[in-house]
C-alpha cells in the first residue's frame, strides 16, 4: 500500500465534514485537534498514515495527559483522531483502523456544586447595578432555568406569574412559576434597560441581537471573580435552586417538573447533597 502522508489528506478530511454539515465550531476544534496530532506524530518520525497504529495513538494520548491536559480535553481529542482515521479507512487510505481500540482516559464525574446563601447573597450585591444580568441571575437562582433556557426565553412567554419553556430538543414545553423576586427583577431589566430592540427574545445586547449563551455565561464568570467566589459557575445557580428547594421541602415530583428532569431519580439524585434524609411534598417553590 502506497504512503501517504497524514498532512496530505487533513485538508479533505476537513472538507467531507462540511459536507456532511458539521457545525463550523466542530469543523475549527477538528482541524486544530488532528494538526496537534499530525505535529507530534512528524516529531516523532511518523509522519505517515501507514505508520500510525494503536499503540502509537495509545502513547500519544498518554502524552497528553503527562503535559496536564485535562481527561475530559484528551477525550475530546481521541474522538477527533477516531473519526480522522474512520474516514482513512472507509477511503481505502488504510484497511485497518488503529485508532478504534484505543480506550478513551478516565474520566471523574465531578460533584455538583452549590452556592451557600451568604455566596449568592454576595453575589446578588455585586450584581445589583447591572440591571440585565440580575435578572438572569435571579431567573436561575428563582425560577432554575436553564443557561440555554435563558438566551432562548421570548417576551411572549413571559407571564404574570409564570414563565412558559418553549420545547426544545429532546425536552417538552413545561411552565415555570415565576415568584416576586425573578418577576421584579424581569420587569426592571424590560422597563428600564432592555434596548427598544424589533427582537422576540427577552434577554439582547445593546444592538438588539439575542444574548448569546457565551456572553451570559462569560457576564456571569466575571460577576463570580468580583464576587470572590471563582470557585463557582452559571451552571451552580442552578443546582443551587434544586439544593434549596430540596432543603424547603418541596415535593421531588413537582421540583423534577419545574427543573425540567425527565426523570425524578435525577431530581432525587440532589438529596445527598442537599444533606435531606426525605423528601418533602411542598408544591410551592422557595424564594432565596
């Protein structure tokens, strides 16, 4: 079998996912994660699709690792070199895949974290000048949407006293309640800061365009850092309304309903964590 260089066919490798209408976010992290491989590989005399078998894949993974990349980062990786020398094989470039046996790294699943009431109490200080993001806070914090949930919310599903989540991939529309504190905050940013923009959704920047989920999540990294709690997360604003409605007592039933859980054992996962022995049958949620 003739060979050929693993450089020489990244360029087609790259167009045949655009073909297949790959994200162009997946197409860059593709490209950049097999030049990462194709470099270590030409460092180490292997700069040949023939000469790269498992062990070879095996040992640069491992690499990987010794240089302190993170399990979750090098997994991500591997996925891209298994889908790189697929697409050798299904070309012919290769009969054997080596990449296909080579075993993904450990990954640890990390505990969720939630904020104390004195942290999101700092946190809400901190905030409470920037009208916009308090709102969003307190719509994760009250109400426990969803990071996506909150770029995706629409000023028609905003009601009285109740947010309506539109279905969305694999997750059915459900109702949220919508208590005082998120529904002042709501009504603040809309009344007062939220530019007169032709747009359906609630949460837009300063030219009228949706807030991407990267800049609210950004916003509210920054906010954390100020807040000197660097520790934590958007995602942990959310766990922490679970973690306190768990500790008011509110039924698992109607907690896993609002949170949009499709099943109550991942609702009832929290109790642990929560330090709640039972749970309680409240059909109310809390106001933190």
């Amino acid at each position: 079998m003739e060979q050929t260089a693993l450089r020489t066919v990244l360029p087609e490798f790259i167009k045949s996912l655009t073909e297949k209408g790959r994200s162009p976010s997946t197409i860059i992290a593709y490209k950049a994660d097999i030049e990462q491989f194709v470099d270590f590989a030409e460092s180490k005399q292997k700069p040949f699709i023939q000469s790269v078998g498992s062990e070879f894949i095996s040992s640069y993974r491992d690499a990987l690792l010794a240089d302190k990349y993170t399990p979750k980062s090098v997994s991500r990786k591997l996925n891209a070199i298994k889908t790189f020398f697929k697409y050798l094989k299904n070309q012919n470039y290769i009969s054997n895949d080596p990449a296909q046996e080579v075993a993904h790294p450990k990954i640890e699943g990390k505990k969720p974290r939630y904020l104390s009431k004195i942290e999101y109490r700092a946190l809400r200080d901190t905030v409470r000048d920037d009208i916009r993001t308090t709102a969003i806070v307190e719509l994760i914090l009250q109400a426990g949407l969803r990071i996506s949930e909150v770029a995706n919310l629409k000023m028609k599903n905003i009601g009285d006293d109740k947010l309506t989540i539109e279905a969305y991939a694999s997750q059915p529309q459900r109702v949220v309640p919508l208590n005082k504190r998120a529904k002042e905050a709501l009504e603040n940013y809309i009344k007062n800061t939220r530019p007169k923009a032709d747009s359906d959704f609630v949460f837009v920047s300063k030219n009228g365009k949706p807030l991407a989920i990267r800049n609210i999540r950004l916003v509210i990294n920054k906010y954390m850092q100020k807040a000197e709690l660097p520790n934590y997360s958007v995602n942990d604003l959310r766990t922490t309304f679970i973690i306190e409605n768990l500790k008011a007592g509110v039924s698992l039933t109607y907690l896993s309903q609002v949170a949009g859980h499709k099943r109550i054992s991942t609702t009832e996962s929290y109790l642990q964590l929560a330090e709640v022995q039972e749970a309680g049958n409240k059909q109310e949620l809390t106001e933190l």
